[in-house]
C-alpha cells in the first residue's frame, strides 16, 4: 500500500485529467492505482493525500467519518470577536448549518510560498489571516463559511489533516507517508467514526 501527502499547487485540479485549462495530478504524480482521498478545489492549495489504501480512502471521503481538517485563510477585512464565535459555532451554508469549527487569527501570518498569480491587493481593505479546523467537508465550505460572516477568502490552504502537516514541502513537493503515519492515521480516523 502506498499513501503519499501531496502539496497541491493553486490552479491544479484533484484529478489525475486535465479540464477546463487547468491541469491535473498527472503532471505531477506518475504513480499507477492511486487515487485522491478528497478534493481541493482548483483555486485552494495545500495538503492533498492519495493512496491506493480503499478502507483509508473511504475513511478520508465519506462524510459518515470525522477527521480534523485544518484551513489558513486569507480574508478581505479583520474580523470581529463575534464573526469568529458565529464561524466556531457554525454557520448557515446552503440550507444547513455547519457543525462546530475552530477559528481564530493567525498571528504572525503564515510564512507560504507566494502564490501564482498573487491575491489582488487593494490598499483600502486589509487582509487578515485565519486558522479554521473542521470535522467535516462540505463544497467549498470555509470559502461559504468566511463569506456568511462578511469576509470573502482571498486565499485558501489546507495546512493538514489530523497531524499530517505540509510542513517542509512546498507547492508541487510530495512524500510518501511511513508505515508509522498511516497506523497512527488509520487509529485516528477509527477513533472518528460519527456513527
């Protein structure tokens, strides 16, 4: 079995196809019968595992199983002690409200590699940086989650998955998980379980 963390770049899809212009994982993992467990949107970054593991891929994927995700969030503005307890206690998004998150400011900012292409910068309005861990995965949800509260994300990067980090790794980097991180994973993901 072979479980990878992969950084995915902005702009690439979590795919193995091409589409729309935008390339897929193909372009950067040449590894056959593995697949993504889980998905980040084209226009998010970050840590991306893929493993031809199916239990570890059901595990990851199906929304029966919690797991902590970690978000670094770029938003327009600063926001208020009051948006991030409405975040941490869940918003409405599409007809349903999230489940109870963690949110707070990153203070320093978070030291990435700057993205191509760069946020659009506007003089006038500030940008504050925000960690929000999340037990579950909806579409687009931090964007949808930040946006309720007033404050559109500008940049969006999954930082980890329980206590796998993209520590080390830049966009487009990978490394294969050791056995050691897949039992402690798999223990984890056992001990989630909502049902």
């Amino acid at each position: 079995m072979t479980t990878l963390l992969f950084y995915k770049p902005y702009g690439v899809l979590s795919q193995f196809s091409d589409e729309n212009g935008h390339p897929g994982l193909c372009h950067w993992i040449e590894i056959p019968h593995i697949y993504a467990a889980g998905r980040l949107d084209h226009d998010s970054e970050g840590l991306l595992l893929l493993t031809d593991d199916n239990w570890l891929k059901t595990r990851l994927t199906d929304p029966r199983y919690s797991h902590r995700k970690t978000y670094w969030a770029q938003v327009e503005g600063s926001p208020s002690e009051e948006a991030l307890a409405t975040l941490a206690g869940g918003v409405w998004v599409q007809g349903k409200k999230t489940r109870p998150a963690q949110a707070k400011p990153l203070e320093p900012p978070p030291e990435l590699p700057p993205r191509n292409p760069p946020i659009r910068y506007r003089a006038s309005i500030p940008t504050t940086w925000l960690e929000i861990v999340l037990t579950e995965g909806r579409n687009r949800q931090v964007r949808r989650m930040t946006a309720a509260v007033g404050h559109p994300t500008l940049r969006l990067v999954r930082w980890a998955i329980g206590d796998l980090t993209l520590a080390g790794l830049l966009p487009g980097d990978r490394r294969t998980l050791q056995d050691a991180e897949v039992l402690k994973l798999k223990r984890t993901l056992t001990g989630g379980a909502t049902h």
